[in-house]
C-alpha cells in the first residue's frame, strides 16, 4: 500500500487489506522527511486478528521518539539502522524478534544465507557474531549511548527523554522559523 507524500494509510485502508493468507505485514513506521507517522499500534492490532500473519516493523529515526511497546503491541519483527537515532554512521542494524517470528524462522523453507537470523541468535548465544563485526561502529555506538546517558546524569533512558525533548524543540523552532520566512 502507498500514501500520497507526506500522508499515512488509515486503518480502514489497511483492513481492507488484511487477508488469511498473508504470511507478513511490513511496516515503515515513519517517513522522516515529511515527518509522516503510521499507527503502528493499531495497525499491529488489526495483524493480530490474523494468527499466521507475522508484523514487521521498520525502526527508523524512532528510536529517539516514544519507544512502542513491542510486545504488548505485538509487533513480531522491529529492524533499524544505525544512521537514524543513533548518531553514528551507517552499517549498523538492530533489531528484536519474537518467539513467534523465531519459530517460523525455523520453519521456513526460503533460501537464505546473509540475512539468517538463526545463524547470528546461534553465534549470539556464545557471545559472539556469525560474522565479523563493524568494531569501529560498534566503538561509536558505545561513544554515542555515553553522550546519552550523560544528558540523563548517568540514566540512558533519562537521555534518551532529554535526546526526544531537545529533538522536539529543534523542530518546534524550525516549524516557527519557516512560518516566519512565509
């Protein structure tokens, strides 16, 4: 499904939509550009009804906006990448995964080699990676969750309220700005 630039899907759109026999939903959360925000949480409802159909979330810049409750919502696969929120570079993706999206992995007969996320839950249980690591990114990463933990006195969540106030001021202040210009 698509939206006109700068709009969402409403959820009448999307339940239209839903059938028995989707194996998935895929998700983009938000389009940074416009600022465009799906409910995702009403969406994921909507997946729900649906006991076969997995819901797939793309992260995003979201990261530094009000985390979703991913499991409550139901949200059975979330991926991000590092470029967005977390003030790094590029290379980076993170991600959660439910059991129920574990147990169709296991499952599931489609090819894969890179992206099998068996192989990295396999090599994460002994506390190492499938394959070999971005350590300079993940250096930045560690570099980037100290800068914010210090904006919360030491409490990362605490920063990460502070990172999303001071993001919400920048844009309150641009919005005033370009209203200004006319």
């Amino acid at each position: 499904m698509t939206a006109p630039y700068g709009e969402t899907i409403s959820l009448e759109e999307v339940r239209r939509k839903l059938t028995s026999e989707l194996r998935c939903v895929y998700v983009q959360a938000t389009e940074s550009s416009t600022g465009a925000r799906h409910d995702v949480e009403g969406i994921a409802k909507l997946v729900r009804a649906l006991p076969d159909t997995l819901f797939r979330r793309r992260r995003d810049y979201r990261l530094a906006q009000p985390i979703s409750d991913v499991d409550a919502w139901g949200i059975d696969v979330i991926i991000g990448g590092s470029q967005k929120a977390l003030m790094i570079p590029a290379g980076l993706a993170y991600g959660a995964v439910s059991e129920r999206a574990w147990q169709r992995m296991e499952t599931a007969k489609s090819p894969r080699y890179y992206f099998d996320l068996r192989k990295e839950r396999k090599s994460a249980a002994k506390a190492e990676t499938a394959y070999t690591p971005a350590t300079s990114l993940f250096a930045g990463l560690a570099a980037a969750l100290d800068y914010v933990r210090q904006m919360g006195d030491g409490n990362l969540a605490a920063g990460r309220d502070a990172l999303i106030a001071n993001a919400e001021l920048c844009a309150a202040m641009t919005r005033a700005g370009v209203e200004a210009l006319d």
